[in-house]
C-alpha cells in the first residue's frame, strides 16, 4: 500500500471513535455552513459552535440578518474578537437576501470574507464537490506526514485519488477533528496517533510568535464596540475616561473603526455603533 493510501485509511479507521458531533455536520445548508465557517475562524471548535447555535436561532435565513442593525449583530458577537468578521458577514447577508447561494456557485469569493478555504468548504459540505478544504490545521497535517515544506500542490495534485469513493465532507471533518485532537500545533499527540509509523514527522519552526493581546489594538477595540452595545452613542472624551485609555492610542482605533464603518462620529464629539 503506497504512503497516500496508508493516510487515507489511516484517518478514515482513526474518525470512527473520533468524530465530533454537532449539528450542522450534517447540513447541506450553505447558509448553516457559511455561517459557522466565519464564526470558526481563529476560534476554537467548541466555542465557535456556541455562538453558532446562537446565531443560527437568530438568524435562520440570510434575510433575516440583512434586516438587523450592526449593533444586534455586534451584541450577538461579543466575546468572539475581530468584530470586523461580524461586519462582513452582515453583508454577506445582504447579499445572499436579494441572491440565492446556487446563483453564485462555484464563485463564493464574491462574498465579502470568503477565501479560499471557506469557498472550498462550502463547495464540499453544501455541494459535496470534490475538494478538500486547506486550512492551517489541513496544511499542517499534510505537511508533517509527507515531509512536504509546501504541500497546497501536492493536495491539489492528490485529492482526486484521496476523495475516491468518499463523501468529500466527511473526510474534511475527519482532517478537522484529527488536526484538533492529534495533529496540532504544539506538542502533537505522536504516541497515539495512527500515522505515526509512517509519518515523515516533518515539524517546521516558523518561529511565529503570538502579539500580546492584553493592551492591545485588539483588545481596546473590543472594548470600544462593548462599551458602546452597552451604552448607547457617547461622548469620546467620555469614552477615554471609562475605559482609561490616552487619546493618542484611542483616537487613531477610532478612526479605523469608523473607516470601516463599525461605528459613527457625531460632531467629533459623540461615537456610536453604525445603523
């Protein structure tokens, strides 16, 4: 049996005591699945699923979130991190109420936010096209096990063979579960993990080390949009005040933040979340 074939029955056998649940898993609906992949971005599965369930309750439609403001939308957000994620997906929305998934398909980059993984993974789960969906956690996977530096051609080139006779969605969720549980970044779980006797163990040292979020833009951006979904238009000065941040470090955030549309300047005084 070849190397490709060992990785495919490999995983295939490891996924049937390993599969995690939940409930869009079974879906074909694009919206469920869009949704979630815009949650899931840089968020953990589990807690991405929570704020799915949320989202999903509230939302069950494209129209119904076109038809929200920002700041429902927003509100609904907190605690996930890169509003501006929530913001694109309230255009998507907006999008997809006037036209349908299917009128756009294959081309789902169109839609603002979508790259090149959510487009393949909407072409796997929705349309069950034979692709496979590379994320980090994909690349990663791939990367180690064959010893490939660069493996997005070597995907490309094999994924025919690999998604032969199986549901493309079931072997991307078994990538999914297997680069969570096993495969991750740090510490991989070598000792019980089933490729290992084959495994190039090819680890590459990106020496990429994570920006501190405490004091961050990030983080006073978060705080910004959380202070205004919980207070209503303010003034900045004000806004300065509560959240003890220097006008220096804030007035450029807040610049952004209305550039992007994320919020609203009134007079140069008062700051509110956009309608």
């Amino acid at each position: 049996m070849n190397k490709t074939k060992i990785f495919k029955y490999k995983l295939l056998e490891w996924s049937k005591k390993n599969t995690r649940k939940y409930s869009w898993r079974n879906s074909n609906d694009p919206w469920k699945i869009l949704l979630l992949e815009i949650i899931a971005q840089q968020t953990q599965l589990d807690r991405a699923n929570i704020y799915y369930e949320k989202f999903i309750k509230r939302f069950p439609t494209p129209k119904e979130m076109s038809k929200a403001t920002k700041k429902e939308i927003l509100s609904l957000w907190s605690g996930l991190g890169y509003n501006s994620r929530a913001l694109r997906l309230h255009e998507t929305s907006k999008i997809l109420s006037k036209k349908s998934f299917n009128s756009i398909y294959p081309n789902f980059e169109v839609l603002p936010g979508v790259g090149k993984y959510t487009k393949n993974a909407l072409l796997s789960f929705a349309y069950k096209d034979k692709v496979i969906a590379q994320d980090t956690n994909v690349v990663r996977i791939f990367s180690r096990f064959f010893g490939i530096k660069n493996p997005e051609s070597f995907i490309k080139k094999n994924e025919k063979f690999i998604l032969k006779n199986i549901d493309s969605r079931k072997f991307n969720q078994i990538l999914m579960d297997f680069g969570s549980k096993i495969c991750i970044s740090k510490n991989p779980q070598c000792e019980s993990c089933v490729l290992e006797p084959n495994c190039k163990k090819f680890f590459q040292d990106t020496k990429y080390i994570q920006p501190a979020f405490k004091g961050s833009n990030r983080e006073i951006r978060g705080k910004i949009i959380k202070y205004l979904i919980n207070n209503g238009n303010v003034e900045i000065s004000t806004l300065m005040e509560k959240l003890e941040i220097e006008d220096s470090k804030i007035n450029p955030i807040i610049k952004k933040l209305s550039d992007e549309g994320m919020v609203n300047i009134k007079n140069k005084k008062l700051i509110e979340i956009s309608s």
